[in-house]
C-alpha cells in the first residue's frame, strides 16, 4: 500500500463527504471538524454509494437506507458486526491522501456489481 492523493482539501470542507476513486475501487472521504475520515466507498447492505452519504455528528450515513457508520472504526451505528474498512489519511501541502490497497477488495465488501439488480 502506498498513499495515493485524492482530493485536495479545499474540495472537502468541513461537515463534508465526498466519493474518489482509486484504480477501480470507490472510496468515501469525510470531514468531520477539519479531520478527514476514508472509508470503503460502498455500503455493506445493498452498495450505497458511501461517499454520497451525509455526516451527522462523527457518523457516515447511506444516502441509499440510511446505515450510519462510524467514521473512525467503519462500525455499523448498532450491529458492531458491521463493519466498514477505514483507511490512513495523510494531508500534505493542501491536499488529501490515502492509503489504499491497489484495486483490492475487501473482504466480505459488497461492490455495486454485486447488487441485484
Ligand atoms: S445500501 Fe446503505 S443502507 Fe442500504
């Protein structure tokens, strides 16, 4: 793994989220009072797009159902079985990078192609 720039951090203001891409992979990138969050870009019940989803207080909330999880651990806000892979964050010279497995998939991840459709 190797941190990749994705954002800078004027395109990421606080209360923000926001969907990149990394190879063929989507992330999530939250701002959560001026310190940003990267979680797998999509939600583990029917691959909500995460980085569309809204904060509401240190919680990522699916646009799709509404799951919310935590920023900081990827925890499913009730079922701490659920759990969303976070990543490493580095901000340097203004602009936002992760730490990202190249084109890897999580483990158990569920990915838009896997949606019914
Ligand atoms: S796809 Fe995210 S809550 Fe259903």
């Amino acid at each position: 793994m190797s941190f990749v720039k994705v954002l800078s951090l004027a395109e990421l203001p606080p209360g923000s989220t926001a969907e990149v891409s990394v190879g063929e992979n989507a992330y999530a990138l939250c701002n959560a009072n001026g310190t940003v969050h990267a979680l797998w870009g999509s939600c583990p019940c029917a691959g909500g797009p995460l980085g569309h989803g809204t904060l509401v207080d240190n919680l990522l909330v699916c646009p799709w159902h509404g799951r919310r999880y935590d920023i900081c651990t990827g925890r499913h806000h009730f079922d701490p079985n659920i759990v969303v892979p976070t990543y490493p964050v580095k901000i340097e010279d203004g602009n936002i990078f992760i730490d990202v497995p190249q084109n890897a998939v999580p483990q158990n991840a569920v990915t838009p192609t896997d949606v019914p459709q």
